[in-house]
C-alpha cells in the first residue's frame, strides 16, 4: 500500500470527543516508551506525525489519522507509565477500555511489545483482556535492530508462547524497527489486505479493563 495523504481528523479522551468512524480503523497501543510514535511515523512516511518524546507516557489523549482518505490510523495512550498518577490511570481505563470494546468500525488492534524484553505483566494482560473481550489484535514486535536475530527469535518465540499458555492466539505478529524501516511493507499490506471486508458489528462487552494484572479482569 502506499501512503500518499494522511491528516489529523481529531483527539479525544472519551467516546463522544472520537471523530464520527466513517472509515476503519485500526489501533495502535502498547506500552510507554515502546516505540510506538516512531512507528507511526514510519508507516506514515511523516517524520513529525506523532510525537517522540524523550518521556515515556507524552501520549495522554487518543489521536486519529485519516489515510489516504479510506483508512483511520488510531495511536492510543501508552500505558504502565508509573509516573502518571492513580487518577490518570483509571481515566485511561475507563476511556481506551469503552473506545475499544465500542467502536464499530474498529478492524484490528496492534498491540506493540518491545522485543528487547523478556515478557512483560502488563503486555500479557492487556493481552489476555482483549481476547476476553473478543477484539481482534495482532502482536507487534517493536525496535527489532536492537537485537540479534536469535536473541530477538528466542524473545519473539517466549512471549508467543506465554500468550499460547494463557490460550491466547493473536491475528498476526509482526517485527519492525522504526529505525531500519523493518516491517513497514507487511504492516501496511495486512492492513490493505483488510480494507475490502465488510465492518462487522460487534456487541460491546461488559468485561472491565483489568489487564494491569496478569490474567485478571476487574
């Protein structure tokens, strides 16, 4: 797919701020300081689209992008910052939790995991909560360059496993580096590949957003 124009269509911190969802959209999300901005702007080609900041936890409203005018490109706040107050976590909560399980037009989620790391609690359970609420994710292995290729397969592979063990199978998985330009071509042609389908509606679950806890739901 190439991307020839892309534009701010609004921000949002609740369900009624969101721009009307004439188009679908796909969501990014994962945790603070992923590379998840970077990512972005890779698979937009626009350097300045989101912004990178040398603090984690910069993104606190929900943001949309019009792609190429069919497609909405949808960057969520990062989550488990453990500078953001209680006040503000529950607010991300309550807002990221209804805009997932509500948004009609909503074709995949990208759950983006730093594949430097070993497993992270909170990955696994927003995970494990978003396959209890039945939403459509797919796992996105984040700043790839940083790693050797049989470190970055034994990561890749351990993690893979552990949603396996929680019987969790996501859509897809991919591995990218912003700074390599890796995984830019097969990101946007599984989101091409998606743009034909028909939404579906899906009923909006009643399960709370307590993926903070590993495999529990609040």
């Amino acid at each position: 797919m190439k991307i020839e124009t892309v534009r701010p269509i609004g921000s949002a911190t609740s369900l009624d701020e969101c721009p009307a969802g004439e188009r679908p959209e796909f969501a990014f999300v994962g945790r603070s300081n992923v590379g998840k901005s970077s990512l972005i702007n890779l698979l937009t080609g626009r350097s300045g689209m989101a912004h990178i900041s040398s603090k984690p936890g910069k993104t606190r409203r929900m943001h949309f992008y019009r792609i190429n005018e069919i497609w909405d490109l949808v960057d969520l706040p990062g989550y488990g910052y453990a500078r953001v107050s209680k006040s503000e976590k529950m607010r991300f909560n309550e807002y990221v939790s209804a805009y997932l399980q509500s948004r009609v037009g909503l074709k995949q989620i990208f759950l983006l995991v730093d594949s430097q790391l070993p497993p992270q609690e909170g990955d696994l359970g927003f995970a494990h909560w978003l396959d209890q609420c039945d939403l459509p994710f797919s796992i996105v292995l984040t700043k790839s360059d940083k790693l050797s290729g049989s470190r970055l397969e034994g990561n890749a592979a351990l993690f893979m496993r552990e949603l396996a063990e929680l019987g969790i199978e996501p859509v897809s998985r991919f591995v990218c580096s912003a700074k390599a330009g890796l995984g830019r071509a097969e990101l946007l042609a599984f989101i091409g590949g998606m743009l034909p389908a028909k939404t579906k509606k899906r009923k909006a679950s009643t399960v709370q957003l307590g993926w903070m806890k590993r495999g529990g739901s609040s």
